[in-house]
C-alpha cells in the first residue's frame, strides 16, 4: 500500500516535471513577463510530491516491510530504529531518491530566494534545473526504483552493513549531497544566466550564496566522511586517495576555485567566462562522481550494486548535460562589459587568478589519478592502482608557492597595489619559520631540504593569516576560512610527520614496550548486544610518572549480516590522539593490535569545521 | 615587429604552452613510476623478469596456512594453480580468514615469495576484488 503510494507519488513527479518543461518554454518564447506564481505553486507540489514519496520510503524501512526490494536488501527488523532510518540513504535506489529530493527542494529554495532576479533568468534557471530533475526521475524509476517489491514477502532482510551502522556515516550522506546538488543549481543559473545576457556583478552577488551553501556542505560532508574513515575503516588513517574519495575532492577543488573567481566577477565585473566554465566544469564533476561511484566502474565501499545500465545510463546523462552546457556557452557570446580585460600583475584579481590555476593543477592531478587506471583496464586489460605516493609526489611540491602565493594574496587591494608594502618584517617572519621548521626536521629525523621548506611556508602562511584576522581591511569570513585554512595545513604536516605506531599480535597476557610505555592486553570480555556480539578488550598502557590509561577497544560481530567490525578506542586531547585498534586473527586467540599516537589529530577536525564556519560567515552577510 | 600588447601575449602564451607541457610531463612521469600492477600468483610465476617495483598480488587464502607470530603473519595466496607465500607485519582487515579472497600490496621477493606492506581491506562478506574474481575466473 505505502509501496504503490510512493511509487506514483514518483510517476506524478514525472508528469510534473514535464508540464513545468513545457510551460516554462513557453513562457520563454512569449516572453510572458508575468512570473504568476504558477511555477512557485508547480516546483512546491513537485516538492511535495517526492517528500511524500520519501517519507513512504522511511515508513517502508521503520516497519521493516519486507516487501519491498529495497527494504529487504538492506533492512534487518533488529536493527535499531535509527540506523533502519539512516539505512533509507545507505543505498543505491534510497540514496538516489534523497538526491532526487534534493534537487527539488533546492529548485524551490531558488524560486523563494530570487524574487528580485529578472523574470526570463528565472525561467531559464527553472527549466534547466527541471531538466536535470526529469533525467534523475527517469533514471530513478527505470533502473533504480525503491520501490520495486517481492512476492511472497520475504519474513526477515538482509541487513544494512555493519560498517555503514554509524552515526557519522548515518549524515554523511544527506550533507555530502546538499554540496553535490547544490552545485546543480549554480550550473542550471549559469547556463540561464549565459542564455539571458545577464552574466554581471548582481548575478554573482545571487549566485555566489549558492556556491558557498554548496561549498560548506561538501567541505563538511568530506569531513564527516574523513573522520568516519579515521576511527572505522581506516585505523587511523583519514585520508587514503582511495578513488571514491578523490571523486568528492574533485568537484570541492573545482568549487573552491569557483568560490574565489566569482568574488572577482562580483568586484570587478571580470572572469565572466570563467567563472561559468567552472560552474559547468563542478557540475559535470559532481555528476560524473555519481556515474563512478554507482556504476561499480570503482570499487569500493560506496558500490552498492554493480548494474551497467545504470552507469551506461548516467553516462548518457552526463553526456546530454554536458554537450547542451558547451552548446549554450559557445552559442551566446558572453560579453565583457570590463574594458580592461588584463589585470595588473600585482592585485588582488591576480591572486585569484593564481589560486585558480592552483586549483586547477590539483585537480587535474587528482583527475588523472583516478581515471587512469579506469582507461588502462578498458585500452590494455591491465590492472593497476595508483596510490598515494603519486599524489604526494606530484602535489606536495607545488603547495610551497601555493602556501606563498596565499599568505601574500589577501592583502593586497583590488586594481591595483603597490609592491612596498611587503615589508622587512614580514621577511623576518619568513627566516624565523625557517628556522623553526628546521628544528622541527631535525628533530623528528626526517632529514630533507624539502621538508623544512615545506614547513617553514606553511607556518608563514599560519603566521600570515593569523595576523590578517586582525587586520581591518580583510573580510571578516574570509579570514576565518583561511586562517583554519592554514590550520588544516599544519595540522596535517604535524600529524603527518609526528604520527607513531606499532603493530603487533598478541594473546590476554602480553606485553608490549613502544616509546618508553608499556602496553598491556589484560583481559577480553563477552557482551551481548541488541543485534551484534561484542569482544571488548581492555588494554592498560602504562607511561613512567603518569597514572595509566585503560583502552577498551571493541570488535564486534554483527548478526545480520554476519560481519566483524572493529571499533577504536581513542583518547583524544588538544595535542594527541592515542588510538588503538584491535581486530580477530586465528580462532580468536591471538588478536592483531595496533597502537598509534596522532599528534593534532582534533585539529585537523577543528580547523575543517572552522574553514566551513567561515564560509557560513560569508552565506550570512547580505 | 610586433605591438606590445601582441608580443606580451605571445610571451604569456609560450609560457602558458610550455607550463602546460611540464605539468603533463610531469604527471606523466610520475604516474609511471607510481602504479601498481595487479598480479596473481600464476602471473607472477610466468613473469620474464621479477620487478622491484611495488605489486598487488590477490586470491585466496590457502586453508591452513596462516601462521602468526607476535611480529608477523604469513599466509598463502593462491589462485588454485599456483600459490606464493607471503609475509606481512601490521594490520589486518577483519574479513581476512582462510578461503577467502586477499589482495596484497608490497614486493616480490621470488616467485614463492612474497612481502606484504599492506593488506587491503574488504567490507563485505560477500565482496570479492574484481582482479580476484578474474583472475578465479581464468583458472
């Protein structure tokens, strides 16, 4: 019953989407300038339709309704009630049908939010946007739809996968697809925007909240992944350049240099061409992260299901997205309205420029590190994997002028400034990191060059952006996003270089000396959970002169399906991590454990958190 | 023979040309130097030449074969045709048992032998590495 609901509900969506394509063309053509709410009152029953057909969905997963396909894969009625509820998003067909939601609801957001925007501009962002929302509809009903059901019933599901019962993994998804979608709406106004001629300071002051919004979202969704990974999967680790990964750092990179180059569109009048490449450009990133992660092209967690017709038709998708995108930028020429094209070299629309190109490097890096092994495996049927080494190779280079370039970059004025305002002291700065950073290498024995300068332009950056929040002629937001910015960075560095572990196999009983403590496995313990075994173990690590310290990490083995998972243990305070991790070797006597302190791990989270608020700073001021 | 403004635009083409070329050069390069191939045990038996690089090789692990010290485990990988022994000292994923599909990262040492630095995790029971799923399939 809910089932059928939910289903038409969808097949309306359809019907809806259709008369809003039609109608808003022709009222494009007759260049009706009444906007007489119809499509505010069409894109709101459009909405409603796919919240009520969502929540049918939830219902489906609350009451464990076995038969319906979806529920059946990926429910278990001993789940809690929580994770049957996040389990609505934890797959193919639901999590296609948020992204759908999405669309809509920021499609409605738009029309709420523009009613200042001239009336041909907002018909022309309504019917791209619908268009995008009539392809994921099609692609939801026909290959993916949730609520497909089985006969006879089955009487229990398959389960959710215990990795995925998490709550940072539970709004990992929803916040990760608000960045996702949002850019869709900054692509469907930039392709209305090229189509109407209106592509002006006042176009980028509206669209540049979209962009943010987008911003925040994905930078927060990458984080809450990222930490997801750091005490699940990844034993400590939070960063692996896996490809489904870099397929969310990619549209982010894309974003960023978006964020910054439609600042000097809304200043200057200026980069009007560039800024729209870039919109098209994280769209298309968005969209083709969608097409790797669903059609099992990449392997790894995030495949759901491996189906070729769905990747084959998201593909055909992308494709008709993409060619109606370049045929409506090459069609209407964008005009530049600024005479003076060129930029003075030394400017803050210079240094934009500059951080763009450095977006651009990194996301190319990135773009070939996950695509080349897909092209090798279909041209020579080899197999590869390309690792991090790659990445840091080719990246960690090219950061030091990029840490250079921003440190400099946010001071200097519009137009035009002048060179001696880089001054001596800020040259003593730049020894003094020197000097510090080389301590630091020195000291924790990693002995390169490279390093020290490495470090010593990060902590100039740090120091730069540190006394810009200070500083009265920088934006407010602006400051936060790159002070956490610089944050991040050596948090990272710190962590990177600092970070210690020891792994080993042990029984009950053992000992375990690592950098003068003392790491005892004192005992294992039995616990019966609601839907899963729990072995808890209990570890004490004693430090001279300090009281010692009880871990109880966790393996726990789940029911349905039957899957072990290992929880850390981690103590976290300002300056370090201790983490530890252990896992089921041989018949359960002898255990895999590791132990690592991660310097400035709260950090990296912190200043990641901190890079977002900034960006909603920006999303609050007018 | 040109005008200024021509000839710094043909200045900051060549450069932006010759900039471009470096960065594919570049990553090129590096891409080369930093793959890793898949191999199974058959492969890396009929291998003309064993690489120093870093490979990963998968199949199964062999039933009854998994030995563990307090340094170290090693195990056998086999592909049902032939096997190589492996050693590794570290982490493993929690879906690593006997009899079930494995993916090793790290350097062959012969043909029989094998040193892990990595074993890749897996997060479904019913998951296989596509490479092992082929490389089970051609045997």
């Amino acid at each position: 019953m809910i089932n059928q609901l939910g289903n038409y509900s969808l097949v309306f969506c359809v019907l809806f989407s259709i008369f809003i394509i039609t109608q808003s063309i022709r009222a494009i053509i007759s260049k009706n300038s009444k906007f007489d709410g119809i499509f505010y009152n069409l894109v709101f029953l459009q909405l409603f339709l796919v919240v009520f057909s969502f929540f049918c969905l939830v219902v489906n997963f609350i009451v464990s309704d076995f038969s319906n396909v979806t529920v059946y894969n990926n429910s278990h009625t001993s789940k809690p009630l929580f994770y049957k509820i996040s389990g609505v998003w934890g797959n193919h067909e639901g999590s296609l049908l948020l992204w759908l939601l999405v669309l809509i609801l920021f499609l409605f957001l738009f029309i709420l939010n523009s009613k200042k925007s001239e009336n041909s501009y907002k018909l022309l962002t309504i019917l791209f946007q619908e268009v995008i929302i009539f392809g994921f509809l099609l692609f939801i009903i026909f290959t993916s739809n949730p609520f497909e059901y089985v006969f006879p019933t089955p009487i229990e599901g398959l389960g959710l996968n215990p990795i995925l019962q998490d709550p940072a993994l539970a709004i990992h998804p929803p916040i990760l697809y608000l960045g996702y979608v949002g850019t869709s709406l900054v692509f469907s106004s930039s392709l209305a925007a090229t189509v109407n001629k209106s592509i002006n300071s006042d176009w980028a002051k509206h669209i540049k909240k979209w962009i943010f919004a987008s911003w925040i979202f994905l930078t927060l969704g990458i984080m809450l992944g990222s930490i997801w990974a750091y005490y699940e999967l990844g034993w400590g680790g939070f960063w692996f350049w896996d490809p489904v990964e870099n397929v969310s750092l990619m549209p982010w990179l894309c974003l960023t240099a978006l964020l910054h180059s439609v600042l000097v569109l809304e200043k200057r009048n200026s980069l009007k061409n560039w800024t729209i490449i870039l919109s098209i450009a994280t769209f298309a990133l968005s969209m083709s992260g969608t097409f790797l992660v669903r059609s099992g092209i990449l392997n790894s967690i995030h495949t759901f299901a491996n189906d070729p017709s769905r990747g084959l038709f998201i593909l055909i998708f992308l494709f008709i997205l993409i060619l109606l995108a370049i045929i409506i930028y090459f069609s209407y020429e964008i005009k530049n309205t600024n005479p003076s094209n060129n930029f003075f070299w030394l400017s803050k629309e210079t240094a934009v420029l500059i951080n763009n190109w450095f977006m651009m490097y990194f996301l190319s890096v990135v773009l070939v590190g996950t695509l080349y092994p897909i092209f090798l495996e279909v041209i020579s049927n080899e197999k590869i994997s390309v690792g991090a080494p790659f990445y840091h190779k080719l990246m960690v280079p090219f950061l030091i002028p990029f840490f250079i370039f921003m440190s400099i970059g946010p001071r200097l004025k519009w137009i035009k400034d002048k060179f001696t305002k880089i001054n001596y002291y800020q040259i003593l700065i730049l020894i003094l990191s020197l000097v510090i950073s080389y301590l630091i290498v020195e000291y924790s024995g990693v002995k390169y060059l490279f390093s020290t300068i490495l470090i010593s332009t990060s902590i100039f950056l740090f120091y730069s952006s540190a006394s810009d929040l200070v500083k009265k002629n920088v934006q407010f937001p602006q400051k936060i996003s790159h002070f956490a910015f610089s944050l991040l960075i050596i948090s990272i560095l710190v962590n990177g270089i600092y970070s210690k572990e020891i792994n080993s196999n042990m029984k009950v009983g053992d000992n375990l000396t690592f950098m003068n403590k003392k790491i005892e496995f004192k005992s294992i313990n039995f616990e019966k959970q609601d839907n899963y075994n729990l072995l808890r173990g209990n570890f004490e690590i004693t430090e001279e002169g300090k009281i010692p310290i009880n871990f109880q990490p966790e393996i726990r083995i789940y029911d349905q399906p039957v899957i072990s998972t290992s929880e850390a243990d981690i103590k976290t305070n300002l300056l370090n991590d201790n983490f530890i991790v252990f896992s089921l070797l041989k018949e359960g006597e002898v255990f895999n454990v590791r132990y690592q302190q991660k310097p400035f791990m709260i950090w990296i989270w912190i200043s990641l958190i901190m890079l977002a608020f900034g960006g909603s700073l920006a999303l609050i001021k007018k | 023979m040109f005008g200024k403004k021509v000839k710094l635009r043909i200045i900051f083409l060549s450069f932006a040309l010759v900039s471009l070329i470096l960065i594919v050069f570049l990553i090129l390069k590096s891409l080369e130097e930093n793959v890793v191939y898949f191999k199974s045990p058959t492969e890396i038996k009929n291998l003309s030449e064993l690489t120093k690089k870093k490979v990963r090789v998968g199949g199964m692990v062999k039933k009854n074969s998994l030995e563990v010290n307090s340094k170290e485990i090693s195990f056998v990988i086999t592909d049902f045709k032939n096997e190589i022994k492996v050693t590794y000292s570290g982490i493993v994923p929690n879906l690593f048992e006997e009899e079930k599909g494995v993916v090793a990262e790290g350097f062959i040492q012969d043909r029989k032998f094998f040193v892990a630095k990595k074993i890749l995790a897996k997060h479904d029971e019913n998951y296989m590495p596509p490479e092992v799923k082929k490389a089970l399939e051609n045997n």
